[in-house]
C-alpha cells in the first residue's frame, strides 16, 4: 500500500493505493497518529484502494473517533467492493462517504 500525504493548514488528505489489509494497516495507523493532531478536516481518498480487511476498518473506525472530537472526516472515491464492504459491516453508516 502506498500512502500520499496532502497537509494544507489544518486540512489533511491521505490518498491510499494498493490494499489495506493485517499487513499494511499497522503503516495507515502510524501515518495518522502522527498526523492527525491539530487537524480538523480529514479526507481518505480510496480512488486507487483495491482492497480493504477488517484491521483496514479498525483503523477507520480508530479515525473516526478521533475526529468525532476534533472535527470531520470524509472518505472518497471508494469502489464498488470495498462500498459493498462498507455496508455489510455497516461502516456506510458510521463515515461519511462521497
């Protein structure tokens, strides 16, 4: 998986490629726990995200708490699987996706 980093202000966009899955997961978590402070605009883009595992939507969820208390998040461009994903965990009622 590789993760793109746009930092503007207090706006933060990650654009995911590849798959988020138990191996990769572990680098989002890290990416965005040294990121996420100060932020109150938070945008996912899964445009190029192949796939996503349960330990991807743990480290969602872990996001969506996070700015929950300190603002907004937003997921992007996600595919028809990993959507399909999204609403059988019930995850398309938890983020807000566009």
């Amino acid at each position: 998986m590789t993760i793109n980093k746009n930092q503007n202000g207090t706006e933060l966009e990650i654009a995911l490629s590849g798959r988020l899955d138990t191996t990769t997961a572990p680098q989002l978590e890290t990416e965005l726990k040294h990121s996420i402070s100060g932020v109150t605009a938070l945008t996912i883009d899964m445009k190029e995200l192949e796939y996503i595992s349960s330990a991807g939507l743990r480290v969602l969820l872990s996001a969506q708490k996070v700015m929950n208390k300190q603002g907004t998040m937003v997921v992007r461009h996600v595919n028809g699987t990993i959507m399909e994903v999204f609403e059988v965990t019930g995850f398309i009622d938890i983020l807000t996706v566009e």
